[in-house]
C-alpha cells in the first residue's frame, strides 16, 4: 500500500491528532496492542496486517505512524522504504532535509520523520507529530 508523507499533518488518510475511534473508523477492527517493553508508557496499535504501527497520546489522539516494508511510503518524491540507506540518506539531503545519522537510522529533526535501517535497507519509517 502506497503512503503519503505529509510531516506535521498527516500519513495518507491518517491525520495527526485524529481520535483512536477515527482511525478504527478508517482502518477497521484488525489489530493487537502492545508494548515495546514492560516499563513503556506508550502502548502501540499495530495494524500488522497493513504493516502499521500507530501511537496515540494520553488524549486518546494519533500522534505517532510507523509504516513498514513492503509497504511504500512516499516523502515527496523520495520512495523511500526497500531501498538503500545510503541512497536514501543523500535524496534526503538533496531534497533539502537536514539528517542526522542515528542508531536506528536516519532522524530528520524538522519534519520528524525517522528512517528505519535493517541491515542496509529502509525496512521502516516512523513518523512524528
């Protein structure tokens, strides 16, 4: 499934700030909750089969998407998951965003957005309010 990167407001039909019941509305009932360990403050629903991660604040509202492989996820005109990290990283520049290389990957500060790497690969990308 192809996703819009829109930083700041929205990852195609998902928009920041929506109620959970707005986006089970627009994605359904299929998902799991969980989280990433024992002592996390934020509980994730994952819509595996869509290959989404979501986020929701201590208001109940959407602040927080990961998509993942094989899914694309488009950031202007930058594919940007099942590519190189590398080739990825300069897009980005030449697309205008400042990066900062981390452990998980590439974090783009002013659009909030972090590229996932997996042994070279862009296997995820989440995206913040």
């Amino acid at each position: 499934m192809l996703w819009e990167i829109n930083p700041g407001k929205s990852v195609g039909q998902l928009h920041f700030g929506m109620t959970r019941e707005q986006v089970i509305n627009c994605l359904g009932n299929s998902y799991d909750e969980f989280r990433r360990t024992s002592v996390s403050e934020n509980l994730i629903t994952a819509y595996d089969n869509e290959g989404l991660h979501l986020v929701f604040n201590q208001e109940g509202k959407l602040e927080q998407v990961s998509i993942f492989f094989p899914n694309e996820a488009i950031l202007g005109s930058i594919q940007l998951l099942g590519r190189d990290i590398g080739i990825i990283n300069q897009e980005l520049i030449d697309g205008g965003f400042i990066i900062e290389t981390v452990d998980a990957g590439l974090w783009c500060a002013h659009a909030k957005i972090l590229v996932i790497e997996a042994e070279g690969q862009v296997d995820g990308v989440e995206v913040h309010i």
